[in-house]
C-alpha cells in the first residue's frame, strides 16, 4: 500500500512553519496515542504513521529532500533516473541528498573555488478542470535567488577575486587527529568553499545572488492530471559563488468541479432525472468537459444506476490523439410534496400494478418469503 503524504498525514500544507508542524504533530499525537487508545490497532497505526511524518518533516535537511522527491529520497532500490515523478538522472540527484545528511559540516555539495549549487524550490499551482482538458500557458512569479549582475556571481567587489584560504589551502576540510582516529571536517575559517573574499561586493554581500521575483511561463500539457510535478532544470535558487542553480517543481494540483469527477482519461457525472421519465423514457441535456453539450436518450423503465456511455467525451490522453470516454450515471429522484390529486394517481396506479411492472422487487422479496419459510418462521 502506498504512503499518503507527509503533510496530508499532520493535515497541513507544504509551507507549514516548524512552530506550525509541532503543533499539528502534539495535537494528533496526543489523539492517537496507545495509551489513550488501549487494543485501538487502528490508533496505533496513525501514531506510527504520524509519528514518522514528524521525524521526517521536523528536519530542515530531511523535509527538502522529501520536498523535492518525495517517499524515494528515504527507499532504497530505486533504480534508475526519472523515478518519483522526477526527471534527469536520479542517482546523480540522490548523491546530493547524501552530501546534504553525510557532508562535511551539513553544507552542500560544493564545486571548485568554494562554489555551491543553488537550493530547489517548489511552487504549488492550482488550475480548472477545464484547463487541465485543453492545455495552457501559465506565467508565474517565482521569489528566488538570481545571480548577481554586477559581481558575475563570484561575490567578489568587481575587479578584485576570491583569495585562497590559508587554513585549508584551498580544500576547503581540514583534519584533526585524535587517537588513533583522523576526523576531517568542513574548514571553520573558510565554511568549507576552500577561499576567502576579502573584498566582498556591496550588492550581494559576498553571496554572489541577490533576491528577486522571476516571471516564468510554464506549459501545461493538455490531458494533465492532479497530483503531476514539473521539473524546470536551472529555475531555482542561483548557486553561491558562481554555482550552478537549483531547479524549480510545479506541484500541480486541479480543483474540483461541479459537476464532473475524473478518473484518468475518463469523465463521470451523476445525473438525477424525474420518476416519469425514467418509467416513460425521454432524453436530457448535459454538458461536456469540453464545453459543449450532448444529449442523452433515456429508455422506458431506466433505473437508478444505469450509465450510458459517451464514447471519445473525456480527458485527453497525454501527448496523445486518444481521448476517454464519458459516463453519465442516472439516478431515479423519488417526488416529495406531494398534492392530493399526485398522490390519488399513485395509489390508482399502485393498485393496478402487477410484478411485471417491479420485477426486481418482486423478485427479491418472493426470496425473502421463501427464506423465512426455509427456516420455519
């Protein structure tokens, strides 16, 4: 089975504070602790579950892994690139979690001259099912990082550059001997990037990046579904010191609607008709995902559940010509209020009826008889 989501787990969003997080995990904990749920076998499985949300969630270099790959960051025998929903080459991108939790002093992955790669970020966006069907273009504002124009990234006040850190003599570890056992460590005086600025740039601060809204256009393929995530390789955070950026995902998501649920390419949507039409027959008007309208005859002695099929009126199927189809399920809506003369035509009609016109009925209750009597009562 599965893992639901962390955040849907503690019943909170993605931009959760920690303060927030704690929060909600003390409040679910507390409800579905052992002790206060003594043989709930259910209780106990939501403690654990909730449980290894928080532990996962609670820490800054875990939750970001999670964020950017979800339950894979933390499963091995994950095979090759693309996993999770992911693009690009996933052992490659695994490596930077492992310098994250692993690395010297928790500092990033780190290039020559001390540069680091840029953070991925992660932007939730929100569209009709309508759009989903027929694709679209979105522009976005994005807060980030970007490179810093007047340093070229480097940090460094223009016209001077990096010196190397004498500590470290550009490696940017150091080791210590103690015992029999040598530790090695990120450089104190340099933080692990191997140089120093001297001269720092007065824009950035010596961080090469300076902070900004990027505008960016997403294309939103038409066939879509909820729950997809789309990579932009180089969109998120500039790295520091000239470092390569991190990358932005889309975690997009479709409202729901009013009158259609989806599932995959297919279309369903419950339509409630009048007593008289399904007993006589006759026909409505629907709506399709696509905007226009279709009807749809209904046979005399239609009952509550049937579907008629539409063929080729669903979602379109991704990077594909194929459409599914439409499902319009009928539900028989039993008159309320009635007036005196409606229900003088009921009880007429009720009188006058014969199993032919309750087959089903009939049949299901001269079963009920035979039952009891099988059993002697």
């Amino acid at each position: 089975m599965a893992k639901r989501d962390y955040y849907e787990v503690l019943g909170v969003h993605a931009q959760v504070t920690e303060t927030e997080l704690k929060s909600a995990y003390r409040k679910l904990a507390m409800q579905f602790h052992p002790d206060r749920n003594p043989g709930n076998a259910e209780a106990e499985a939501r403690f654990k579950e909730v449980s290894e949300a928080y532990e996962v969630l609670k820490d800054p270099n875990r939750r970001a892994a999670y964020d950017r790959f979800g339950h894979a960051a933390f499963e091995g025998g994950m095979g090759g690139g693309g996993q999770a929903g992911f693009g690009g080459d996933f052992a490659s991108a695994m490596s930077d979690i492992f310098d994250e939790f692993f690395g010297m002093g928790g500092q990033r992955r780190r290039g020559g001259g001390g540069r680091e790669r840029g953070a991925d970020l992660r932007y939730n966006l929100e569209i009709e099912l309508e759009e989903s069907f027929t694709g679209k273009t979105v522009e976005i504002e994005v807060p980030t990082s970007a490179t810093c124009v007047t340093c070229s990234g480097s940090g460094a006040k223009p016209g001077t550059s990096p010196t190397t850190c004498q500590t470290c003599k550009g490696a940017g570890r150091v080791r210590a001997t103690q015992g029999f056992f040598t530790l090695e460590r990120a450089c104190p005086t340099c933080q692990g990037r191997g140089t120093i600025i001297t001269d720092p740039c007065e824009v950035c601060s010596g961080q090469g990046r300076i902070s900004e809204e990027r505008k960016l256009s997403v294309n939103i393929p038409a066939g879509i579904e909820d729950g997809t995530r789309i990579r932009l390789a180089g969109e998120g955070e500039a790295g520091v010191m000239g470092g390569p950026s991190g990358d932005l995902y889309i975690f997009l998501s479709i409202k729901p609607h009013a009158f259609f649920q989806r599932e995959g390419a297919d279309i369903f949507c419950r339509v409630p008709i009048s007593l008289t039409t399904a007993a006589l027959g006759g026909e409505f008007e629907v709506p399709t995902v696509s905007g226009e309208k279709t009807r749809v005859k209904v046979p005399e002695g239609t009952q509550t559940g049937r579907q008629f099929r539409l063929k080729s009126k669903g979602m379109p199927v991704i990077r594909s010509p194929q459409f599914g189809d439409m499902y319009i399920q009928v539900v028989v809506e039993t008159p309320r209020n009635l007036t005196k003369r409606q229900r003088e035509l009921l009880e007429a009609f009720e009188e006058e009826a014969s199993q032919d016109n309750h087959p089903e009925s009939h049949g299901f209750f001269s079963r009920v008889k035979d039952f009891f009597e099988g059993l002697g009562t």
